[in-house]
C-alpha cells in the first residue's frame, strides 16, 4: 500500500469516490504522521482526533450515499469530501480554541464556527487540528508564538516562516495535503515559500472573514497552502465567495474552473504562450540572496522558453512599502486588539479590583512583545499630532504603491512575477532581537497586500539546500488566471529535480530524542545574544 | 520625524492600556526609535495632492433588509466571560477609581 500522506487532495477524491480509500483510513495516516512528529515540529497547536475521525466517518458515509444513488450524486460532492485539512488558530471551530497564538485567547473556546470553518464542513473537508502561528499573525517567523516556534522540516535549526509557519510546515511534512492560513504582509506566501509548498493570498474580499481573529483589517486575506497548485485551487475555491457576515467580502462569482485545472503538464504548459509577464527590477536589489534571485530568473527563463514575453517594468514606489506598511498594520491592529480588555473573554487579570490597573495587567500580561511592539507603533501613529504625519502620509503613499500595480495591468500585463522572500529560511533566532531585520523580509510580498492583489508563491528550486518560493501576482479577481499560470510553471518542471527532493529533515521528526523547536531556539539566542541579532535580509 | 523619549513611550503605553514593566519600557525605547527611523523616507515623497487610501476594493455601502435572523444565544455570549452575573458580564468599578486615564 502506497503512503497515505504523500497523496495529493485532487489524488484522494478520486480514490474516496470509488470507495478505493475511506476518509477513516487516510485521516488516521495523517493523524499518525502529526502526532508523531509535532514534538520536534511543533506544527499544531492542537490535534483534534476523535472529532477528525468522526467526521471522517461522516464523509464515508456521504461518499457511500453518493455511490448508491449515481454518478450525478458522486459528481456533486465537492473534492475535499473525506480530505483532512489543517486550519490556523485564528480559525473560529465551534467548541475548539482559537488562541491566535496569544496567551490572551488561552481558553477562550469558539461559540460559533467561522464562514471558512462552515465552507468546508459543507464540502465534507476533515478538521485535522489547529496549527501554530505568530502571536495575532503578526511575524514572518513564526517564533513570536506564545506556544513555542514551529520548526522548519527542511532544516529543523531553521524557521518555517510566518505567520502562518505550522500550516506550512505541517503541509510540507506531510501531515495534511491542504491548510489554511492568512496573509496580511505576506503570512501564507512568505512560510509557503520558506517550507517548500504552494500558498495563495486572495484578493482581498475573496474570502469571508467572517470568525476570523482580526490583525489589520484592510489588508487580511484567508488562502489555501497545499503541495501543488490544483490543490491550492481546490481549496481556495471550497471557501471563497461573498457572505452577508462580511461585509468586505465582495459578490464577485468563484469560477468553477478552479476545480479542474489541468492535470495534463501539456496542456497546462501551453496556457504560457503568448501570456505578458512583467519582472519588476526593484524586486531584485541589494538584500537579496544570489541563490534566491537565480532561481527566481531561471523560473522566468524557463516560462520566456515555453512561450511567454517576459519584461521588464518599473514599480517606483516599491522601496516606500516597508515603511508605508509598518505605519498602517500596527495602526490598524492597535485599534483591532483594543477589544481584548478582560471584560467579554480571554485572560483578565482582576487582582488590583481598579478598572485601569487592570485593565493594564491584562493587557500587560496577555500580549506577547511583538504584539505589544506594534499596539505602540499603531497608538503613536494615531495619536493626536502624530496622524497627519504617519497614517495620513501612509495612506496617501498605499494610493501611490496601487497605482504602480494598476499601471502594471494597464500596460496589459498578465503577472508580475518576483522573488516571494529575498532569503531562504534562516536560522531559529536568528533575527529575533532586531524587529526591522525581520520586517525586511515581507519587503517583496507586502506590496501586494497593500494594493489588495492576489498572489501565489509556488516552488522555484532549491538554494544551498532549503526551498525558494516565486511570487506570481496578478489583478484583482484574476485568481484563476494566476493558479493557471502557475500550475503551468509547475508542469515546465515537472521532471526538475529539485521537485523529487523531500524535505531533508523530516527523517529526524520521528525521533522522539529529537530537541523541540523552543529547545533549539533557546540554544541559539543564548549562544548569539553577545553579538545582538543575525544578518538582516 | 519625531524622536520617542522615555515619557512619550509611557505615555502611548498608556494611551494602549499597556501595563509594561521597566525592561520592556526601557527595550521599546530603542526598537521604537530604531523603527521610526525608517519611517522617514516616507517625507521624500511629495504627497500633498495625493488622496488617501483605506480600502482597496471599489464596494459601496453594504445593506440588507433589517430583519431579525438567529445570532448567539445570551448563553453562548457569555460563555467565555471571566466573570459573569446572570445575564451579565461583570466589570470591575469604573467610577471612583483614581485616575481617569488621558
């Protein structure tokens, strides 16, 4: 018997619908591999087993009724029927915690289940757990949890990437073929690239966020990770589409074209012909890492070869993005995270029995640094004299950085196509004393969050032995497009070997001797802390 | 751009309603500055006619018929309280408390 968990969805649903595999069977591999390995992974947050099994056993049954009653039946049912999925803990579950990875939500227990959540128990999707993130997704490490770090399966000393790091690494350990995560600077297509898997950040108003903890409200977006592209798509299209819960989720139709992208490399290298791609040359600056950049460029060679027209472009504003970002997220998450006051839920420290005193403990005590580095980014940006000068200004380079964008599609561009991270994954630790070492490394994806575009990162080769991600991003509402052109990306190389190449640790997540991710970041700020903080990006 | 003394950052801590110890006081100082320095690129760019951006995708007013439809239970609503008095939550005392905040 083959394994489990090296299938991919859009393998499964075929097998589940002749009854070839149950969902019981390939939820209880999956389950196996991460509980196995979430002691030296740390990828969950919380494995939910029997309520997996459970509707594992529902899907069979769904399956089995489908069966009897026809092949239209069987047609109906959407492909995650019987798959298991893994969802970030920031993901409403009813009856299940959504910690956000902040001690603050610790114990808090849904009462309602998120747009997302109730999408896919619709499809028949299995709830594998909940997986580990930054505190409030605010991190591009992962380390900023108030759990613990995950590691990252390719190089467990290293860092999976952030925010949404445990549901890229549980995706690349194969512990489940599809998670979702969100993306507010670059949180699902920064981890994907750093653990070697696809993830897509919708445009925003794709996805209902309903039931979805809030960082910065006008950049949030819910997307898709998963092992190649047809999964990403399938997935993203079991949980896309307007909800009157949300009122920033837009009444624009899921094409249903998502579901069937080719499975023919052929056919699905020739949607390159004649397709525009734009190469922005502020994307390839001092900073980034020359293995990073080569595989980026034999990406789009290889693309230029198999039909495409590939130029160069201008994005003027791009060095203003970090800046422009770091201003707007803290503002909009301080006001955001001003609902966490100990009254309605979550942790509330009462010892003083004075409202303001406790409502600083709480806070004080609830938040972890980072959290709490940006509230006073945010506060101060906001605050009386300081608006004009900070969010004001912010906001009127956002309209500049979209207009660059805009001028893009103008032009008649189909993508624009860019490194995902200037650097590989780099060492657990490594950047933790230095916020803004760490904030470079969004410096190519949050661009794209400000203008409110879809982008995905797909595997692009190796560079001293760790993934590099290529960032495809495209207009508003062009998903479709953008998971075509990816997936014919991924059909060119499809006997690369790079693709063969698993990640090369995963072997020692087995090993219950095996350090945890907390135990080897420990080991390496303690050993680094003399010199301050590692290479910035 | 503006430079952050100690006092200002105690003053946006509690602006937040952060109750932040002297170490982490002390540490934000410097991040916060360091942080603030990159900031200033921004005043390179002449924006004076430039029209601000708040959201990204072109929706009008969102509405809908005011209709009564199912929502959480007053049970549901207070499940996660840390403190609750039959259909309550509790707050600590407001008033007579000292310092009225900024």
């Amino acid at each position: 018997m083959t394994d489990l968990t090296r299938l991919h969805a859009h393998e499964m649903s075929p097998l589940l619908r002749v009854g070839e595999v149950s969902s019981r069977a390939l939820t209880e591999a999956h389950l196996a591999a991460a509980e196995r390995q979430n002691h030296s992974l740390n990828a969950w947050l919380v494995i939910y087993r029997t309520e997996a099994l459970a509707q594992a056993d529902a899907a069979d049954r769904r399956l089995a009724e489908a069966r009897r009653t026809g092949p239209a039946a069987l047609a109906a049912l959407h492909p995650l029927c019987g798959v298991p999925v893994g969802l970030k803990d920031l993901v409403s579950v009813k009856g299940g915690q959504a910690t956000a990875g902040s001690k603050i939500l610790a114990g808090y227990i849904a009462p309602f289940d998120s747009t997302v959540t109730a999408r896919l128990r619709q499809a028949g999707a299995v709830i594998l757990g909940k997986t580990n993130m930054d505190e409030f997704a605010m991190g591009s490490s992962t380390e900023h949890s108030a759990y613990g770090p995950t590691a990252n399966p390719w190089d467990l000393t290293r860092v999976p990437g952030g925010s949404s790091g445990g549901s890229a690494a549980a995706v690349a350990a194969f512990h489940v073929p599809l998670a979702i995560g969100t993306d507010t600077g670059g949180s699902i297509r920064q981890p994907a690239s750093m653990c070697g898997v696809v993830g897509m950040r919708p445009t925003y108003g794709r996805v209902s966020r309903y039931g979805i903890v809030a960082f910065a409200s006008s950049l949030d977006q819910i997307g898709p990770f998963g092992r190649d592209v047809r999964d990403a798509a399938i997935l993203l299209h079991a949980v896309s589409g307007h909800d009157r819960r949300d009122a920033t989720s837009a009444p624009i139709p899921v094409p249903p074209e998502l579901l069937s992208l080719p499975d023919s490399d052929d056919e699905a290298a020739s949607y390159l012909r004649g397709r525009r791609i734009a190469l922005p040359r502020e994307y390839f600056v001092e900073g980034m890492e020359p293995g990073v950049a080569a595989r980026v460029r034999e990406a789009v060679a290889a693309m230029q070869a198999a039909g495409a027209k590939v130029e160069e472009v201008s994005l003027p504003h791009t060095d203003y993005g970090l800046a422009t970002y770091y201003i707007i997220a803290p503002a909009e998450c301080s006001s955001n995270l001003a609902r966490y006051d100990g009254v309605k839920y979550g942790f509330a420290d009462r010892s003083s029995g004075e409202f303001i005193a406790d409502y600083l403990r709480t806070r004080g005590a609830g938040f972890g640094p980072e959290v709490k580095r940006r509230i006073m980014l945010g506060t101060y940006a906001l605050s009386a004299g300081y608006y004009d000068a900070y969010y004001l200004k912010a906001q009127k380079v956002r309209t500049l950085i979209k207009a660059d964008f805009d001028a893009v599609w103008a032009a008649g561009f189909d993508s624009i196509c860019a490194p995902t991270s200037p650097t590989v994954a780099f060492p657990l630790g490594a950047k933790l004393a230095d916020p803004v070492a760490m904030y470079l490394i969004d410096a190519c994806t949050l661009p794209v969050n400000m203008a409110g575009l879809p982008g995905v990162s797909v595997p692009a080769g190796l560079s001293d032995g760790l993934p590099v991600g290529l960032q495809i991003v495209g207009a508003p509402w062009s998903e479709l497009s953008m998971l075509r052109l990816a997936r014919a990306y991924e059909a060119i190389t499809a006997r690369a070997t790079w693709r063969a190449v698993e990640p090369a640790e995963l072997h020692l997540t087995d090993d219950p001797t095996t350090p945890s991710p907390a135990e080897r970041m420990t080991r390496h700020t303690q050993g680094a802390s003399a010199t301050g903080s590692g290479g910035q990006a | 751009m503006a430079t952050l003394s100690r006092a200002d950052v105690e003053h946006v801590a509690h602006l937040a309603r952060l109750g932040l110890t002297e170490e982490e006081l002390a540490r934000l100082e410097g991040q916060l500055n360091h942080i603030l320095d990159q900031y200033t690129i921004l005043t390179m760019l002449d924006t004076e006619h430039i029209p601000p951006t708040a959201q990204t995708i072109e929706l009008a007013n969102i509405l809908r018929d005011d209709v009564v439809t199912p929502s959480l239970t007053t049970d549901e609503a207070l499940s996660n309280a840390p403190e609750r008095s039959g259909d309550h939550f509790v707050v600590p005392a407001i008033l007579g408390g000292g310092e009225g905040g900024a």
